[in-house]
C-alpha cells in the first residue's frame, strides 16, 4: 500500500501529540520539522528533521524531494513566520496545507490584563517605577528588557538565556511545562513577582500562572498574537486526524 507523506512542523505540544497519535497507522509516513531552537527537544516515536528550511525556497525543495503530499503547520502561535513560509510553499506546490491555531487565553473575571502588540510594548508597559516581573516569553527576545533595567526579572524559559540578552537585574530558572497552579502560586510569592508578563500562546500547559496571578490578584501584561494568514485551521491534534483521513480518502484514487 502506498502511504500518505505528510510533514508536520513543530515545535509544539499539538505537533508532538499529532506525531504520537499517527505513528502507529501504516497508511501514512509522516515526518516532524523542529526549528533545532531546543537543546533537548522531546521527540516522538516518527521520523524527525532538524533546523531550517532555507526559506520558502528551500522549503519547496525539501517538499518536492520528499514527495510531501500534505502539510501541517503545527507552530507556535508566534512562530508567524515559517507559517507564512508553510502557506506560500503549499501553494507553489500545489499541496493542502492545515495550520493546528490553539485557541489563545481569554481573560476571565478577576483578571487585570494589559495588552500589547509586540515584546517591545511590553518592556514600556512595565513603567517607571522598579517592579518585580516574572517573564515567560521564552529566551530569546529578551533584549527589549535590557531597556528597562531598573525592574528586577525573574526569568523563566526551556533552555538559559545567552549572557548577553540578559538585563541587569535578572534570575533565571530554567523548566519545561506543564505547571500546576500551586507551583505557579509558590513561585508567584517566593519571588515576590508583582506582574507577570507573557505572550498570549493559549495552550493548558502554561496556563495556570494566569490562574495563579489572578488569585493573587498580580496584573498581566498580555502579548497578543501576530496575525495568521487565511488558511485552513484547526484547534488541536484530534481535528488535524480529521483532516488528514480526508487527505487518505482523497489520495487514495489517484494511486489506483
Ligand atoms: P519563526 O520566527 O516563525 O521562524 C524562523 C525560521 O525558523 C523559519 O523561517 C525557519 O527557517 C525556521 N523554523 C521555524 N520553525 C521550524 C520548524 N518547525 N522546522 C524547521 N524550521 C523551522 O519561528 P520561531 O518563533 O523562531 O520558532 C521556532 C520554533 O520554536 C518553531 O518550531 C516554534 O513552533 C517553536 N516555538 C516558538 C515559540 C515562540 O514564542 N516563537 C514558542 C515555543 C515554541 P527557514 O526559513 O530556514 O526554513
């Protein structure tokens, strides 16, 4: 039986839960991308590809070459670019493309969010006065931070920040998700932090700090997301299965 070839890009919980959840079926041979950002990435059991693409023209070659007969777009929410990227070289290709968008978090009563449009706004939206900040934006847009040294940073990310991103007054910790709220709530208190500052990524496994600074009542400074290019979307891995049989089904007369 010939199999579907279908390439996820990751670098998520979707990709990886996507991965596990088709590894098993013979009827397709799927392939992850990982950026290569993550020093000790958390591969599922289907063959894995590292590092980038060479643009949208490199991304085309590697379809062609491997006969990639689907594609999904399994990034992060603010990984716009190699979406934008996904899009253009399904279409010069001529293969469907299904973007995997979890839904982005809402604020809830009680909550007291601030929202920005980049990481830049978020470093103003801090002020003047010293503040304790505890910052989930990953390690490496930490720089429009150095321009507000005067905040003292609790930092947070996969893998440590290079030296050179760091503000002045920075404590890193380096963890992987998911986290409970009362592990938020404790780290929330034993920092002394006094706003929170993240990207909206959506998602449950980093959810609970925005449940943890609510109960504390800690303002949020909430970066919004930059936005997708129309194309066909879904909100997790169970409605990209959904998509993909479609794609078998489709596929299926042509290899009579
Ligand atoms: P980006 O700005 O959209 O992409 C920059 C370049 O990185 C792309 O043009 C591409 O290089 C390469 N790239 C990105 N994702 C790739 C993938 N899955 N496979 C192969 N190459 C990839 O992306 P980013 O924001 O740097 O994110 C990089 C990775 O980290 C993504 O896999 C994303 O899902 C993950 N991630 C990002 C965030 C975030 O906040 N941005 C958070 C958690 C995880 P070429 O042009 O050379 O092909």
């Amino acid at each position: 039986m010939t199999r579907l070839h279908i390439l996820i890009l990751g670098g998520t919980s979707e990709a990886s839960s996507l991965a596990r959840a088709i590894a098993e079926d013979t009827r397709m041979a799927p392939v992850l991308s990982l950026a290569g950002r993550t020093a000790t990435p958390a591969l599922p059991p289907i063959p894995c590809r590292l590092g980038g693409f060479g643009g949208i023209q490199g991304l085309v070659d590697y379809l062609r070459a491997q006969g990639i007969e689907a594609l999904i777009d399994a990034t992060h929410p603010f990984a716009s670019q190699m979406t934008a990227h996904a899009r253009a070289a399904a279409a010069i290709c001529g293969i469907p493309v299904l973007r995997i968008d979890r839904p982005p978090w809402m604020p809830e009563l009680g909550d007291d969010w601030t929202m920005v449009p980049d990481i830049a706004a978020a470093a103003r939206a801090l002020g003047a006065t010293p503040r304790r900040v505890f910052l989930t934006i990953g390690q490496k847009e930490l720089a429009p931070f150095r321009a507000a040294p005067w905040h003292h940073y609790t930092i947070r990310s996969v893998d440590p920040p290079a030296p050179s991103l760091l503000p002045p007054r920075a404590a890193v910790i380096t963890a992987r998700g998911p986290f409970a709220e009362a592990e938020e709530h404790t780290l929330l208190l034993e920092r002394r932090i006094d706003v929170l500052v993240t990207k909206n990524s959506g998602g449950a496994a980093t959810e609970q700090k925005l449940a943890a600074a609510r109960r504390l009542g800690l303002p949020v400074v909430m970066v919004t997301r930059p936005a997708t290019p129309p194309m066909p979307k879904v909100a997790d891995a169970d409605a990209a299965l959904g998509w993909i049989e479609v794609r078998i089904h489709e596929a299926a007369p042509r290899r009579v």
